[in-house]
C-alpha cells in the first residue's frame, strides 16, 4: 500500500482531527450523550434505544477536497446535536430507485459533500456499559445511489432485541466515489478511483477508535450490506488499508469477483472530463456538484461505476480467479433472494411465450435457439409456474446469483484448504405487495435481517405474527454471527457452512421455516453456467 496513504488513514484513526472548532451550537436539550475522539454528541431514545445520527466520521469532501482520500472531520467543542440524518451524497435528485416499493423507503434526505457521517443504535452508552457486537451496515443502491439513511435500515429492534450496536454508513458514491483521475491529474489523485471505498475504510476506523464510547466492542465488528452494499463489503474484504477494522462479512445479493481495471477506468473518466470541459484539477473541483451530476448522466461510459482495480488501496480483484488470501480467515455469509430482477425489469404482468423469449435473449444475449433452450430448463425446473415467473427467476440467476454464486464457490474453495468458511442462504419468502406478484424481490431480505418489519410496509406488506416470527428467527442469526462469527445458536435450525460438494444452503420459503437445502438451484444454476459460455464477446 502506497506510504502516503497509510499515513493519512493512520491519521484518521488516531483521531488527529483539525483545530477544534465548533460544527454547531452546543446543545441544551436532554437525550443520551456518547464520547467520541471528536467530540460530545447528543442523541434520542427510543424505546429503550440510544440514537446518534449525523455523526461526522470524515470532513467535508467537496471543493479541493474533492477526489482525495477522506479526511478527518473537525472535532467541536461543547456538545454536538446528534439528532437528524446528514446529508445524502451527491446523485441523481430526487433519490429514487426502479421499483417504487423500495423507493418509498428511501429517506429523503438533504443532498451533499458534506456527507461522511454515520448513524448509531444502541442499548447503552459509555465503556462501562459493556461490550457488545457492532454491525456496520453498508447501503445498497449500487455504487452511484442511496445514503444508509433509508427507513427500512432502523435499528432500534435490531439493537434493543440482539442487544447489539447497529452502524449504518453513508459515503461518497458514483464520480465522487469513483473517478480515476491520476492519468489526467497525476500522482496526487491516485487514489481517486477508490475514495468512495477508502471513505468507508475510514467509517471503519471511527467504529475501532469511538465504538466502545457507544457500548460496542471494537474487536467483534461485523460489516454487512446488500446489493451495492454487498458489493462494497466484499470488496473491503480485498482491501490491505481495511484488514483488521472487521471479523466476519455479510453480503446479501451483492458480490466483488471483477473490479474495473484501471485502464478502462481512466478513459471513462476523460470522457467526462472532456464532456465537462475542464482543463485542470482545480477548475473540476470548482464545478457545482450538481453540474457534473447532469453532464456525467447524459455522458455513456463516463465512469463513476464502482471500484477500481489500481495497485495501491485495491492491489487484486477480490475474487478473481480465487478469494482474496487478504481475508482467509474472516467468516463470510452470501446470500440471493429468488426473484432479484423483479424489482429491475423482470415482468409482474403476464406474458406470452414470445414476450419471454425476447426478453430472455434481451438479458443473455443469446441466440434464439439457446434461449429457447434454457427456458425450457427453467420450465422443467419448475413445473406449473408461469411465464411471468419464469421470467423473474431466470432474469434473476443471470444477472445477480450467477456474480453472487461464483463469490460464494471461490470462499468456499478456500475454506476447504483451511479458510474460514461460508455460509449460503436463499431467501424466497413471498411478499404480499402488489398482490404477491413481485415474490421475493431485491431487498426483500433486509427488514427481516434487521428486524425492521415495521418501517419497511411498502415492500413487505403489513407486518403479522408470522412475519414478525421470521424475522426473530433471521436477526437472530445475523446477530450471532456478528456475536461469534457463526450464525447457529440456541432454538434455530442448525445452518451448515457451505461446500463444493453437496451445496448446503439454508433456504426461506413462503412456509417460514428456515430449511437446509442442498443445491436449491442446481438445475438452473448449472444451465446457467453453460449458456454463459455461449454468449457472444461484447460487441460481436
């Protein structure tokens, strides 16, 4: 890892913050007060949980900020109001997302560089109120949306039930997160393609450095994420600035196997900034935030897509051709939900076979006969079900289980030469929104993980019994694992880690009884495999 770097990450976690100065009025108002290196923040309390939000764990990242490694925030006098979201970072406004389900959880928070804080849920606070489990939630919305403000990521059940310490994080995303300018700007930006990720290495320090403050341990650290935030959680697990800050991963429809390779990354960001017509560093840092959000959104292939491969925060893919020996012995559970796709794309009406076989070639560029042929594996795979979910399956494993089921393989390989282990769960508890059309959607899984069945209405229905009952049982194991790296424990059914050979997989159906399955997919998952091998180089 380049020296400079390491200094300045070193820095942030030392808490060598800038002058002191105050970020804000002291407050006067009554509610649980935490200790951080920073300074006093003050929250709320809610049914027996202490709530910190808006927390700063780097300073602000716009003007000349902008494009470099986080920096410390400035530490405050008197007591700092910790009482309402921060910002969201910079992206397309209004926030939103392709199913208006998940949308409607999505908070609607302000919009800003301003925006490296993070939010905290807690039985109690001080050091001498114990030590408990911390779990630090990454957002999802790929690597260009979202904040880790969203309803559906209350923690309040999650901490007072499990009697653990929820952290969800809010970062830089998209060509703030993940532009590489060091071919166009030189030395001094070349960690620009990976900020975005270095800023929640730093999130990371904070929980080491603050986290006992809040009644949390900072040697049991789980970090957790779905979809994008599933993504960003494997990749810190191949990240050397990030060994260390966490003892056991979970990523939920998400993966890291292929990053962007540095070069590609390099002409995706001159054509932005050529769209943008800048000439230097300075004159890019100077734009509105908002005017590079417009023009890198009408600008294809303008980067901003994720992380990049580029030799000094991100040395390797992570897991590709094999797992990352950097996280050999961190725990992993993978996970997918049945029908992903249903929320991006995939039909909830019904559809003829025509329909679906021109969908179908639309998503795996397949000629017609092998399109063909793969649906009829999928309808022999799952007999009586129609075309429209046949469609949402297939959609689905193509395009999210495929990256998810290959990350799972390679940790899986690893563990069999004495690596830790992993384990695999498929959720397909059907929710009853839109009249059970959807199934079991992208982000389905999450306020059953986080017990937030309450704030999660649009996407899972109204809360019942049985819901409720799935969702203990699903915390639980979220918890213990955070607990003690192995999710089993007390009154749950026994998960069985992973392997090559039968493919055990702790399965959810609409009955909502977790169950060991072994290889729930294997038909489709196989012929996926295949057909893969047949579609054309892009651009063919």
């Amino acid at each position: 890892m380049d020296t400079s770097l390491s200094r300045r990450l070193v820095l942030m976690a030392s808490g060598a913050f800038g002058a002191a100065a105050m970020a804000g009025p002291a407050s006067s108002a009554e509610g649980p007060v935490a200790q951080t290196r920073g300074g006093k923040v003050r929250g709320t309390e809610r049914e027996g949980v202490k709530i910190f939000l808006g927390v700063p764990y780097g300073a602000d990242t716009g003007g000349a900020n902008r494009w470099l490694p986080p920096k410390p925030p400035v530490a405050w006098s008197g007591t700092r109001d910790a009482l309402s979201y921060g910002p969201a970072p910079p992206q397309t406004t209004p926030l939103a997302t392709p199913m208006q389900e998940e949308t409607d959880m999505v908070q609607q928070s302000p919009v800003g560089e301003d925006c490296l804080t993070l939010n905290v849920y807690t039985p109690a606070v001080g050091k001498a109120s114990g030590k408990r489990a911390v779990m630090v939630w990454f957002h999802g919305g790929g690597y260009s949306a979202g904040s880790g403000n969203a309803t559906s990521y209350d923690g309040v059940n999650l901490a007072r039930k499990q009697d653990v310490v929820l952290v969800t994080v809010t970062h830089r995303l998209n060509h703030f997160g993940f532009l590489y300018l060091a071919e166009l700007f030189g030395e001094a930006y070349a960690d620009s393609g990976n900020v975005g990720m270095l800023d929640c290495v730093a999130a990371l320090a904070w929980v080491r450095d603050n986290i006992a403050g809040f009644g949390g341990d900072p040697g049991r650290v789980m970090i957790f994420g779905q979809s994008g935030g599933g993504g960003k959680v494997s990749t810190l697990m191949g990240m050397p600035p990030a060994k260390g800050l966490f003892h056991c991963v979970s990523a939920q429809s998400g993966a890291a196997v292929r990053s962007i390779p540095k070069i590609q990354a390099a002409a995706n960001a001159k054509r932005l900034v050529d769209a943008l017509g800048a000439k230097s560093i300075s004159e890019m840092q100077a734009l509105p935030w908002r005017r590079i959000v417009e023009v890198a959104s009408a600008t294809r292939g303008s980067g901003g897509n994720g992380p990049v491969v580029d030799g000094r925060s991100l040395p390797a893919n992570v897991f590709d051709p094999v797992a990352s020996p950097l996280s050999r012995d961190i725990p992993l559970i993978s996970s997918t939900v049945e029908t992903e796709s249903a929320s991006w794309g995939a039909p909830v009406d019904p559809i003829d076979d025509a329909d679906l076989l021109a969908r179908t070639k639309a998503v795996t560029r397949l000629a017609d006969t092998d399109a063909a042929a793969l649906i009829g594996i999928y309808k022999a795979s799952y007999p009586g079900k129609d075309n429209t979910y046949v469609c949402q399956l297939l959609m689905s494993q193509w395009t999210f289980t495929d990256g998810v089921t290959t990350q799972t393989e390679r940790k899986a390989a690893q563990a069999a030469g004495g690596g830790a282990p992993d384990y695999f769960f498929y959720f397909a508890h059907h929710t009853s929104v839109r009249g059970g059309k959807l199934h079991a959607p992208h982000t389905s899984e999450i306020p059953y993980c986080l017990d937030s069945l309450a704030h999660a209405a649009p996407i899972i229905g109204p809360v019942t019994a049985e819901k409720q009952a799935l969702a203990d049982k699903v915390s639980t194991y979220w918890a213990n694992f955070a607990k003690t790296g192995n999710p089993n424990g007390k009154g749950l059914p026994q998960w069985r880690p992973f392997d090559l050979k039968t493919r055990p997989t702790l399965v959810i159906t609409t009955e909502d009884k977790p169950t060991m399955v072994d290889d729930p997919m294997g038909p489709t998952r196989r012929a996926v495999a295949e057909y893969r091998s047949k579609v054309p180089p892009v651009g063919a």
